[in-house]
C-alpha cells in the first residue's frame, strides 16, 4: 500500500478504537465499514479487522491492568460462554448476504442506546444481582448468543456485551467496559480472526497500520474511560450506538 493509504488506515483505527475503549464496543461499526469502502470484500475486511481489533484490547489490558478490578473467576465464564459462538458465528458468517447483517445489526445497536438512555441510573454504580446458579446459566446463554453475532457480523457486538454486564449483572459501565475491551478484544475477536482466517483470508499487508492504530487507539480511550468515569461512559455509549446503528441502516 501507498504511504498515503497505511496514515489513513492509522487514523482510521486510532479513532475507531479510541472511540470504542472508551464506550465498551464499537471499532467494527467504523473500521469495518472503512476497510470495506477501501475495496476489502466483505469477509475479508471481517477478518482483517478482527485480527487488528486483538490489538485493541491488548492496548485497553495495558492501562486497565493497573486498576486491579478485574474478577479472574468471572473473566473465565464470559470466556467460556462467548467463544464458541464467535466460532459458531463465524462459520455462518459466509453464506449471510451482507446487507441483511447490516440492517439487522444497526436495528439492534440502536434498541442498546436508546435503552441505556431509558434507564438513567443503569450502570451507575455497582450492584451484585443474578449470581446464582440460575443467573448465571441465563446470562451465559446470552454472552453465547452475543458471541454468535461478534462471529457472524462485526465486533461492534461488545457493546452488547457491555450492557448485558451492566443490566443482567449490575455492573457499573466502567468495569462493564474493561472485561469487554479485554476479554472480548482480544479473546472473541481472536477466535473469530482465527476462524475467518482459515475459512476466507486476512489482508496482511493492512494490518500493520492497522495494529498501530488499535493499541494506541485502545490504551488512550481506556484511560479517558477510568478518567471520566461512569455518566461520561454512559452518554458516550448512547450516542455511539444510536448514530452508528442509523448509519448501518441507511447503507
């Protein structure tokens, strides 16, 4: 690629990946787009971006780490609930035609916002609801089916593993936000790289400024996101997902 090209594909991941650190979700909703008007077909540009949006929560563990909120026990179910539906998904990915996934996934990130925007004191503070076996038999359900759709559509899904944490499990936004950037950055976006690069092909010579763009993007918008705080995460949240949803839609 042109120099030209590598800087746009830079700025394109910085702000995408800034943008979802510090929202919890949301680099697939402008990076995939992006590489897909570049000229990437659709499944390509899939994989592509996945593989570099790993770099995104390598960049997000880096500053989060030092918070020391994470629950080991916790990360290791949403791992365990939401991986093999990226696997799932992604296999399934190839044979949907790429216009329906698009209005279906701008159909649903725009219900995450306004409902976030329904419920003013959501994920404002902390608060240790459905741990019980049967809690947490439902919400691993649903972490699968997330998981199904990170596979099969964008990674633009962690937003909904954002407010699954913060609704189901009363989450604040801030430690909702970090299990997503890390364990749904790297680990879903990771198995779902590794899927479509066995089914289709990555664009390695992209990637590079790609990679650049989503660490970097990652570590500033994960620092913004602890810096600001929850009713910032929150409105930023709602505005991400009800703009990005209508753009998906209109095309």
């Amino acid at each position: 690629m042109a120099m030209t090209q590598q800087i746009l594909l830079f700025i394109i991941s910085f702000l995408a990946n800034l943008f979802s650190a510090f929202a919890g979700g949301g680099a697939g909703l402008i990076q995939l787009p992006a590489l897909l008007f570049l000229g990437l077909p659709f499944s390509i540009a899939l994989g592509t971006h996945k593989l570099a949006s790993v770099a995104l929560g390598i960049g997000a563990t880096l500053r989060h780490i030092r918070e020391k909120s994470l629950d080991l026990r916790f990360a290791v179910f949403i791992l365990a609930s939401g991986i093999p539906g990226v696997i799932l998904g992604a296999n399934l990915i190839l044979g949907i035609p790429d216009r329906w996934a698009e209005i279906a996934l701008g159909c649903l990130t725009i219900s995450l916002g306004i409902y976030s925007w329904l419920k003013p004191t959501l994920g404002q503070q902390t608060l240790a609801i459905n741990r019980s076996k049967s809690g947490f038999v439902i919400g691993g359900l649903f972490l699968f089916l997330i998981g199904l759709l990170n596979g099969s559509l964008t990674s633009g899904t962690g937003l909904f593993v954002t407010l699954w944490l913060v609704r189901w499990f009363g989450l604040e936004y801030k430690r909702a936000v970090a299990y997503t950037l890390i364990l749904v950055g790297m680990f879903w976006n990771g198995a779902g790289a590794l899927t479509l690069g066995l089914l289709s092909e990555i664009r390695w010579d992209w990637l590079p400024a790609l990679l650049l763009g989503s660490v970097l993007g990652g570590y500033a918008g994960a620092h913004l996101s602890i810096a600001k705080g929850n009713y910032w995460i929150k409105r930023v949240y709602e505005l991400i997902t009800i703009v990005i949803g209508m753009k998906l839609i209109m095309g």
